[in-house]
C-alpha cells in the first residue's frame, strides 16, 4: 500500500504580492475589537484585494499612540466601508462582512501590508461642507449656462 510520506513541506516562498497602490477590497473576516492592556482597541480584519482576490490581514487600531495622541484606526476603517454608526454609538459588526471599501497597500520587506483606508467623501446635510451659498448659487448658474437651461431652475408649471 502506498500512502504519502511527510517530507517537510516546501522551501518556496509566496510570490504573490501586488505593487504599492490603491486597491478596492472586500470584508471577508472581522472580529469585534478587543481592549489591550494599554487601554488601545484592536480589530482584527481579513481583506480580499480586488480584483487579484490576494488575501490580507490587517489590525486596525483606535486608542493612543506612544506620543500621547489620538487615533482612531478602526473609525477610518468603518467609514472606509460605510459602515460608520453616528458619533458615540455602536458599530453593527454583523454587517461588516461584504461590505467594500478603497485601501493603500504598501510594501513592508517582501510583504503586502495596509498603509490606511480611504474615507470616501462625505455628503448630506450632517457632513461637512467648506463652501458657503453664494459659491453654490454660482457653480449652479455655470453649469445651467453650460448645459443652455435657464437660469431659473426653479419650475413655474407645478400642477399642484
């Protein structure tokens, strides 16, 4: 009878690793963050890149850096997926997984690594906005010029 014999495994190493960039990913593992001792919270979370399908780990962190300041890499990564709850409030963790988002990948040795998450632009009346009325009144009237609408947007013939 023949049957296969441990040999000690294979002396390659991976190979796959994508060049330093922007990527798309899907949520394919997430745990709920746990508390370390230093009082920082740490998120575990698996990543697909897409389109290769190349699979990353990476561990989100919020809490304190050494030098005392603020940081909330596991709020970046929420608001990567739009997955965000309102201020003070409880993530969904169940709704994590599947859920896309746009990262940085960057090289660290032979390694693939996440460098940070992109937030997409916010929009909406709770967002923040750093323009005032009289510039939106004015792009408006430019792009209403550029398409030969009236400068009058406003509808005069509602029949109610």
């Amino acid at each position: 009878m023949n049957t296969y014999k441990f040999d000690g495994g294979s002396d390659r190493r991976t190979t796959d690793v994508l060049e330093p960039g922007d990527y798309s990913f899907v949520v394919t593992s997430c745990n709920e963050p746990y508390q370390k001792e230093n009082g920082n919270w740490v998120c575990s979370v698996g990543l697909s890149i897409l389109p290769s399908g190349l699979k990353l780990l990476d561990w989100p962190w919020s809490g304190k850096t050494s030098e005392g300041q603020k940081r909330d890499g596991i709020g970046d990564f929420l608001l990567s997926i739009n997955r965000a709850p309102g201020k003070n409030a409880n993530p969904d963790w169940s709704k994590v997984l599947g859920a896309k988002g746009k990262c940085r990948i960057k090289m660290e040795g032979d390694f693939n690594k996440i460098s940070f998450y992109h937030k997409p632009k916010q929009v909406g009346p709770t967002s923040e906005q750093d323009y005032s009325p009289d510039e939106f009144a004015k792009a408006r009237a430019e792009a209403a010029k550029r398409v030969g609408a009236p400068s009058d947007l406003e509808p005069e013939d509602i029949p109610f």
